[in-house]
C-alpha cells in the first residue's frame, strides 16, 4: 500500500486517501481497506489504468514504477481536408508528442451517461494500455491537476475537420464554467458530444465544426457539461478558438 501512495504522488500529484480514492473511482472506506489488509488485485489494475503505474511494480515493487510511455506520431496539419475553412487549427499552439519526453499518465475512459443526470460515470477503454501520457508541460502551462483529467475517444463526424472519429481528447472534469467558443464534453440526452459551445443572443447552442451539422440549442434537450476540452494530442485548444 505504501507504493501505491508513492505513486499516485510521483505520478499524479494525489498525496491524500481521498484524492487517491477519487482518482480511482473507489470508495474511501475501500482505500481504507487497502491500507490494513493489502491492495486487491482489482484495486492493481484500477491503479494502473487511473495512475499509470505498474501492477507488478505495486505488487512486487519490481521496476518500472511507470508504464512505459508510447510515443504517438503526430500527423502533420497539412494532412487536413484543405477544402474546408477551419481558423481553429492554423491558430492552434503546437505540441509534439515526443518533444517534451516528461509526461502524466492521464486515465482513457468511455462515458457512461443517463439522461437528466448531471454526473456522470466512466469504463476503462484500454487501448494504448488504458493511459494517454500527457506533456507535463501542457498540465503546467494550464495549471491543471492530473486526477481531474479523462482521455476519451471522439465519436461521429460533427467536429470534422478540427477532430475526427476515434481522436483522443483530454477533458477537464473540474472546469464545467461554460465559455462562448471554448469546446466541452456533454451529456446531451444521455448522449456523450464534444461540441463546441456559443452564446448568442443570451441563448447557448451546441456548435459542430462540420458544416453538415447544425447548431443545436441546449434548451432543446436536457443538457449537462461534463469538462471542458483542454488538449487534443498535438495542440492545446483552451483560450484559441
């Protein structure tokens, strides 16, 4: 159990029970238990996947303590569909992946969302061994804390050409204040969206970046915000559209 605090602090910054707790999606009083009988063998892949820290290495204290980092090619702006106008990325600052060789394990995760409900719950997706690592320098440029971060998979064709089906973005779960033109994970209905949100005319509409798609107006549904979007590998996208 003593590795699994000194993880989750070398790699997460989480240095309480609670934070761990949270950042594992288990109850406090499980961590607690943790602590007098032992780490399950749940409680190791949970770690592993919220954490990025090795299980045999919690388990055995065998090194690494990290999984590994996947260096991920980065695909050049010009691959992009020239036809369509899109001001966003050409504005966008970039960030390589494999430039900057420190980074965070951020946790992957599918939504699992009801409608009319405002929070929200997650499954491991376990591509890429369940993490996206994460530029330390893009957390410390944005002032972000690691456990509040989630790596989902875009899904649909709305936000073509800015992000394509299967795209990773990082959503921030503690910055729900909703900003005209800055991009957010919602629940729509039940529905997972990325989307950019506009206020016009005192009124807030789901914008898609594809032109075949038309704004949606949040009264027209019940809708949730569930993070906003802070990073899709390659670019920072707060504070630039």
């Amino acid at each position: 159990m003593k590795r699994l605090y000194e993880a989750a602090e070398a790699l997460a910054g989480l240095k309480t029970q609670a934070e761990i707790a949270r950042a594992l999606n288990q109850s406090q009083q499980t961590v607690n238990n943790w602590e007098a009988r032992g780490i399950s063998k749940a409680g190791l892949v949970k770690a592993q996947s919220a954490l990025g820290c090795s299980a045999t290495w919690l388990e055995t204290g065998t090194p690494p303590m990290a999984i590994a980092p996947r260096l991920v090619a980065q695909a050049s702006d010009a691959a992009l569909p020239a036809a369509i106008d899109n001001p966003f990325i050409d504005d966008a600052k970039g960030i390589r992946i494999g430039d900057e060789p420190h980074t965070i394990p951020i946790r992957r995760v599918k939504l699992k969302l009801h409608a009319g409900v405002t929070g929200f719950e997650t499954e491991p997706d376990m591509e890429d061994g369940g993490v996206l690592h994460l530029p330390r320098a893009v957390i410390e440029a944005q002032n972000l804390v690691p456990h509040h971060l989630l790596a989902i998979r875009v899904s649909g064709q709305s936000m073509e050409p800015m992000m394509f089906e299967d795209d990773v973005v990082v959503v921030n779960t503690a910055d729900k204040n909703p900003i005209s033109r800055e991009i957010y994970a919602l629940n729509f209905d039940g529905e997972a969206l990325i989307k950019q949100l506009i206020k016009r005319n005192n009124e807030w509409f789901l914008h898609s970046m594809n032109p075949d798609f038309g704004p949606i107006n949040v009264r027209s549904g019940q809708c949730s915000i569930v993070g906003r979007v802070v990073y899709q590998p390659g670019r920072i996208l707060t504070g630039r559209l």
